[in-house]
C-alpha cells in the first residue's frame, strides 16, 4: 500500500502504463478522504467489511482509500457509514483498472437513522431478499421482511487540534502527523494518517476542495475511488419473503409491472399491419422488395408520419437505487418509439419545456438527403431550442431498419432525451413477431451531467448498472425490475438492439439461444449466426432468436466490454438482467448462466468485419483511388488544458483539433453568410462532387472511440489493433465493404502494442455540413469531433429560411432575458460549454472552459445547458 498524487495522464489511466505487463502492480488512484475539515488517507489496503464512522462533529465527513494492487485483481466492498444518529448506505462501484469512480448518497433523516435500503440481519450482514430490501417504490409488504436489525456499533473518528476531541498516538511515519481509528467489522482497526504535514513526502494526496454537500440537513457522506472488479456468475439466488399469492420459492412476484413485482410488465410482440408478413419479409409496399436498394431506389410512400414530443425536468429512479435528476421527453425515459414505414415523411414537434436548458434532437443515422438543416446538431445545422420554445423536425425516411434519436446538447442524452425509432421495410430472413427495441445504457452514481464534470477534470471512472428500455434490477437483486418480454414457444423473434450508452460497448447475449443477425445500423446485411454480440455507443444490430429451448425464462444479457476500458457494478454476468419468458413458463427468476467472467471481455471491438456483409453489393472505389487520395486523421490525442477558471480539463483532438463550436453562429449560417472559415470550428472541405474520400482514421489513445459519421453511411474498408502502415492497403475490401454509419476506432492490442486503426471511404453525394465524433458522450463533449463542409457551393442557404432564423432569435433572447441568464458560449461536440452563475440573481460570470475544482457535483442543481443554475457555489 502506498500514496500516490495524481499527476499527468499517467495517474488518470490516460497513458502508457495504464495497463499491466505480466503482473506488474501500479497504483490504482483511489479517493481523499476529509474528516471534519481536513484531510486524509489511508494506509492499509481496502476493507472488505462493514466500515463505521461516528463523527462527533456535524461536519461533512468523507472515508477515503488509496490502493496499490496488480491489474485486473478484484475486490468487493460494502461499507455502512454511520453519522451520528443518520447511517448511509452504499453500494460498491466497479471500475475497470486504474479508473476511479464516485458514489454519492444523500441522507435521509426519514429512515429514523438507518439507511436505505436497510441492511440485512447482523449475524449475515444480508437482507433475505439480497444485499438490502426494495425502495420505497417496490417494497413488499412490511410484514414479510420482519424487524429492523439493531444499529452496528461504531468507534470514534477522533483529532488532536483544537475544538476536537484527543487522539490516539501519532503514527510512525512522521511525529507531526495525527491519526485516527476506524473500526472494521468487529475487530479489526485501520489508521488514517492526517498528509497536512508528512515528513519528506511531496506526494500526498489533499482534495480538501472537493467535498461535496447535499442532502436535506446540509451533510453528506461521500466515497470517492477505486470500486470492485465483482465477477457474478452461479446460480440465481432464491427470493423469500414473497407476498402470499406469487407460488413461493424462487420467481418473480405477482402481476408483471406492479408495485410489488421484480420484473416490468412484459414486452408483447408489436401488432402487424405492415407491408409484408411472416411467411414472407422479403416483400414490401408499392412493388418494392428486399431486392430494392434504398440508396438507389428513391422510394416515397407518400405518407407522413408525425409525433409530438414536450421535454421536462423530472427525477426518476431506474434501477431501484433511488431517484436520479433526469430529462424526460412526454414523461418517459427512453423517450417514445417513433414507428414509420421506409419512403415516409417524419415529422416531429419538439417543445422545450426544461428550465435552464436548450436542446436539439438529432436523427442518428438519417442520411437528411437534402435536409441539413434538420440533423439535429446546434452550433453545425441550427442554433438550438430555447426554453418555452418549440420546432418541428421534418425528414424524408430513405432507409430503414432499426434507429434511434437524442439530445445534441451538452450531455442531454445521457440524462434521458433519447429514444428509439423503427422504420420498418423487408428484411433478409424471416421472422414470426417483432418484439420491438431493446435500448441498452447506462447509469452512474449521479446524474450524466455531473459526471461529465467529473470526468472532465479527474478522468474517466466507471457505472454502476445497465438498463435494458429504462430498467434494471441492482446487481444483488435488493430492489428494481427486471425487463421482460414474453416469447412464443418454437416461433422466431425480431429484437432491434440499440447501444445508446454514455460511456459502455456491450457483449450481448440471449441464454442458451442462438442469435442471427439481419441488419447493421440501417443497412440490411446478409444473415449470420452468432451467440454473442458486440455492440459499441450507437451502434444496432436487428437480429432473430428463435425460441426453440425447453419452455422457461432466459437471461438476456449485455455485458460490458472491459478492454474499452469501462467497467459496471452489474457486469452482467449475474442475474441483474433481462428476461424473455415463453409463455406457459412459470414466472420463476431464471437459472440459465454462462460460463465466463470479466477476463473473456477485455477487449473492445466490433463485430468481425467478415460477418457484417451489405445484402445490397457496392463497390467502395478502387486501391489505385485509395492509394492517390487517402489521408490520414489522427485521432484520440488527449491532453489536460488550463483554463480561465481554476483548474484542469481534458481535451481529446481529432485531427490535431478539438471542435468547439458557438451555437449562436452555426456553420450553416456561416456557410449563407458567405462561408467565412475562420468561424467554422474544426472542418474539412470537400470540394468534388461524387467523389470517393477516403480516411485512414489512426488512433493516437489506448482505448478504442466509437465514431459516428452523420450524413453518410460509410464504407468500412478495414480494421486492425496495430498501427496503420501501407503494406495493410492490399488487406483492404473495396468489392463490398461493410457499411454502416458508426464503426469502432480500435484501440491497443495490449500493453506496449500501439494503438489500432480503422480506415474509411464515402461518396460526396450529400451536400451538407455533417459532424463526425466519438460517441462515448464525454470524449465528444471534450472535442473528439471534427465537421465535413461538403461541397459547400451546393449547400443551400438554410438560414436564411425563417424557422431558421426565428430559432436563432428566439435563443439569443432567452440567453439574454432577465437576471441569472448565461450568454452564449462556444461547444465541445455534444457539449455547450456555458457555465452557472455565480448566484441565482447575481451577475453572470461567464467561463470559457469547463470550471475548476470547485465545481462538482453537488454544487449543481440540475444539468445543465445554456444558463444552468448551481444550488451553491464555494468561494
């Protein structure tokens, strides 16, 4: 065990060293802790016992460990914090090696000093029904859980300065230092040792700024560090305490979707009434077939297609961990299916009801043939939607396949403006029922807001859950709901798989089932069979289950990719996970498992791009264009850049630029404006028309970024983890590459290998300002974007259209309307980076860049947009 400062990319996990070579141990930087002010860390390794602290003072108080173990080791912890008569209760964070995470609990005075959940009887430490009982939302009757087990006991945190009361011995380390004990478990004792004055030791560790308050009475708890790699494999657990009525014994409770019940009312197949049908999908509307190539075909139906979506504010509460700050679009998150038939016009009104935010909605995917203007991306193709202000979003559908949308602001989308869509055509295999969309995220400790201001100072950490369409049980079962879906017996199912995550590339898979996959993105590809499938940020794969195993429940699961390198509390490889149910199966949890742990997922790639072959043939050009044209976009360089404030940020440059764009001057009204460069963040003009244009996209970072392309489906000429070098062209396919609008950018091999490459081609055929970036949502809100100015002269004067310019008026004027609002800024990918105000009804201070150290996540009061409002700001 020793102390480590944080210095650099190094300390962070950002560089070389990040991960181990044969076994060689590094420092995992774990969290600071401050006792009543000031500050500490620890010496011993990390409990794996109950930790209780009484604090005598009513101060803020935080437990911090500082580790050093060998990479990829594992550990668990579940600490109970005691202050005086308030106990919190939280639940240990995965985190892939070197990267630390946070949790923050907030007290609840209501629980008459115990946590909540409350834990389980003091002889095991567990609840019956897992590691605590459900959330107020989902508690079973109060009867079948029995008495409350009585308060653990707790030693005294004590210091030797003034006002505080007298400690124990100074440690060994340094005379001036100060200690004090904590009580583990029952027996055991760890020193914390006070770093204000070690002897000789530069590299202590004081965030003393940083800590946080929240909460009702003002005070919070707060773990900050290195969580657990906690594998979940074996048997599912056995449930008691179940409601009279539900079968006993091991199962889900009774009436799918109620209060009462583990799993969510059952996902049912979506009705029929389309062009084509079982017996055939090969068919569609109007003459046109699976044959039919949308590229080409041009097809219209003739129909419009319309929604009406309004964004609020809300709280909502995923998982069972308790309710989190959200943005939901008509009150859910996801937000509605948007259904359509291929050749349809879409038309959808968004009504920005949320209060400090402007938003825009982007059609991932939608190539916007001639309708730039309504990609959705504010500071490239509009300005944005203002609070109280409405658009309507109008675009031919010239695909189809599985899709979604989202939030182009800040970290909207990972707050909950984010959706599925459905554009249903023919496919290339046949299927019994469309069982619908399958949205797979994220979740944190806090809101994704907030902690996209983590990241950006502290570097990346890990997640907490996965949500399979908003829903999850925690990983030890103790509260939350499963997803599930009811499955026909001996018939085929069409699921639409969407990675719409924050931060986590999935390995998917349904129990002992074999999954056939029909379509990439909103490309039909020919079918192949598979049992896992891996799926990177806003990636989709539409695939066939056929339900031909014993009738019972199965686990659908999505388990995170750690060589990305991410991590997650539920890695997926439990029983905190989807379910299908045949029907006529008991409602019993399943007992399916697999036979694998964390080490068979370190890695982060697509699919092979050998499977992933276009039904329709298209030539992507030619070697002898490739080796005449191509170039080479270096991407992923990272670097800590200060800011005006007081602190650090990371910045991630793609083609030695990190965008940064001004939502009151989009490119396309600098484009009607005469197209004055100089105000154009981060472009690449393409001139030609037609054209094939091809990238040799050379990662300059470990980790693998998956980079989306809007406006094109691009050709995926080739893919490798080593560094890129001509002698690869002849490996390249340019007969009929994979297309696809988000491919992976792949990152390292492995310790002292370089970092991959992933090379590109695509026709200049759409005129248009179009953004590509990285879609792990904090790398794009910290630059990893560039725009492609396409053929410029061709692009038509979109701004000068009047809905165009009323919405650019309508921002300015909020912007600028009344005390406490924040003027426009300039952007980082999806984020615009405008920053709150220093009181409520004070004067605005604006900052450039993201703010310092002592904006966390506490001092936010909800997240955030053009004009967020803390709850507090320290001086």
């Amino acid at each position: 065990m020793k102390f480590s400062k944080p210095s650099g990319l190094v300390a962070l996990g950002l560089a070389g060293g990040v991960l181990a070579d044969g076994g060689q141990a590094r420092t995992l930087t774990g969290a600071i802790t401050t006792l009543d002010g000031d500050a500490w860390a620890s010496a011993p390794a990390g409990p794996t016992a109950p930790i209780t602290v009484t604090n005598t003072v009513t101060n803020t108080a935080t437990v911090t460990i500082t580790d050093t173990s060998t990479v990829m080791s594992t550990t668990t912890t579940t600490e109970t914090l005691t202050k005086e008569a308030t106990t919190i209760y939280r639940s240990t964070v995965l985190v892939a090696p070197g990267f630390c995470t946070s949790t923050i609990v907030n007290v609840d005075p209501a629980t008459g000093g115990q946590p909540w959940p409350p834990p389980g009887p003091a002889s095991t430490g567990v609840h019956p029904a897992g590691n605590s009982a459900p959330p107020p939302a989902h508690a079973a009757p109060t009867a079948s859980w029995g008495p409350a087990p009585p308060a653990p006991a707790a030693s005294t945190a004590t210091d030797t300065r003034s006002g505080k009361p007298p400690g124990p011995a100074p440690s060994q380390g340094s005379p001036a230092d100060v200690t004090s004990t904590l009580t583990i478990g029952k027996a055991s004792t760890m020193t914390l040792v006070d770093p204000s004055a070690p002897t000789g030791d530069a590299n202590w560790i004081d965030w003393a700024n940083d800590v946080s308050t929240i909460g009702t009475d003002g005070d919070v708890w707060v773990w900050t560090g290195a969580g657990p790699v906690a594998t979940q494999s074996g048997p599912a657990p056995t449930y008691t305490g179940i409601p009279p009525g539900s079968g006993g014994g091991n199962g889900s409770l009774p009436t799918p979707g109620s209060s009462f019940s583990n799993v969510t009312a059952p996902y049912e197949a979506l009705p029929e009434g389309w062009c084509n049908t079982a017996g055939d999908r090969s068919k569609w509307c109007d003459g046109q077939t699976i044959n039919s190539d949308a590229y080409t075909a041009g097809y219209k139906s003739g129909k419009t297609c319309t929604y009406d979506f309004t964004i609020t504010n809300t709280t909502m509460d995923f998982d069972g961990s308790g309710p989190k700050l959200a943005l939901a679009i008509n009150g859910q998150v996801p937000g509605p299916t948007i259904e359509c038939n291929w050749g349809d016009i879409l038309q959808v009104t968004v009504h920005n009801e949320m209060q400090d935010n402007s938003t825009t909605i982007h059609w991932h995917g939608i190539t916007q043939k001639g309708t730039n203007d309504q990609d959705g991306v504010p500071g490239v193709t509009e300005c944005a939607i203002a609070p109280g202000s409405s658009r309507t979003y109008t675009m031919w559908l010239e695909q189809y396949g599985t899709g979604w949308y989202h939030s182009h602001a800040i970290a909207q989308y990972g707050e909950g403006i984010r959706g599925p869509m459905i554009i249903h055509g023919p496919a290339t295999a046949n299927y019994d029922f469309d069982m619908g969309t399958v949205m797979i995220d994220d979740t944190f400790p806090v809101n994704a807001q907030q902690q996209n201001e983590r990241i950006s100072h502290f570097g990346p950490s890990g997640t907490v859950n996965y949500l399979l369409n908003g829903h999850n049980t925690m990983a030890n079962l103790s509260s939350g709901q499963h997803t599930l879906w009811s499955v026909t017996p001996g018939k085929k199912h069409l699921f639409r798989l969407i990675n719409s995550a924050s931060q986590n590339m999935y390995s998917v898979h349904f129990d002992n089932h074999q999954i056939t996959v029909i379509s990439i993105d909103y490309v039909p590809i020919v079918p192949y069979t598979t049992e896992w499938l891996n799926i990177g940020i806003g990636q989709r794969y539409t695939v066939i289950v056929e339900m031909n195993q014993p009738v019972g429940g199965y686990f659908l699961r999505a388990v995170t990719q750690t060589g990305c390198p991410s991590g997650c509390q539920n890695t997926g490889l439990g029983t905190a996970n989807g379910i299908f149910l045949y029907k006529g199966a008991q409602p019993y949890l399943p007992t399916t498992t697999v036979n694998k742990t964390l080490a068979d997922f370190n890695f982060c790639l697509d699919e092979p791009l050998a499977s992933l072959v276009p039904f329709h043939q298209k030539a992507a050009g030619t070697k002898d264009q490739f080796s005449a044209t191509a170039s080479t976009l270096p991407a992923g360089n990272v670097a800590q850049v200060a800011t005006s404030d007081d602190g650090t940020v990371f910045r991630w440059f793609l083609n030695n630029g990190a965008i940064d764009v001004n939502y009151t001057q989009p490119t396309l009204q600098t484009i009607a404006q005469g197209g004055n460069s100089s105000l154009i963040s981060n472009p690449i003009t393409l001139s030609t028309a037609n054209q094939w244009v091809y990238f040799i996209i050379q990662n300059q970072f470990f980790a693998s970024h998956p980079m989306h392309l809007h406006g094109h489906d691009m050709s995926v000429l080739g893919q490798g983890t080593v560094a890129w070098d001509p002698s690869l062209i002849p490996t390249l396919n340019f007969d009929n590459p994979t297309r696809r609008d988000t491919v992976m950018l792949a990152g390292s091999a492995g310790p002292g290998s370089p970092p991959g490459y992933t090379v590109i081609g695509f026709q200049t055929d759409n005129p248009g300002a179009w953004l590509m970036h990285c879609h792990i949502l904090w790398h794009a809100d910290g630059g990893l974007a560039l725009q492609w100015v396409e053929r410029p002269t061709d692009i038509p004067a979109y701004a000068n259209n009047q809905p165009f310019k009323d919405e650019c008026s309508s921002l300015s004027a909020w912007q600028n309307a009344g005390p406490g609002r924040v003027h426009g800024s300039g952007s980082s990918g999806l984020k615009r980076r405008t920053y709150p105000d220093e009181g409520r009804f004070g004067d605005v201070v604006r900052r450039f860049e993201s703010s310092g150290k002592h904006f966390l996540d506490s001092n936010v009061r909800r997240g955030l947009g053009d004009g967020y409002k803390p709850r507090h700001m320290r001086k």
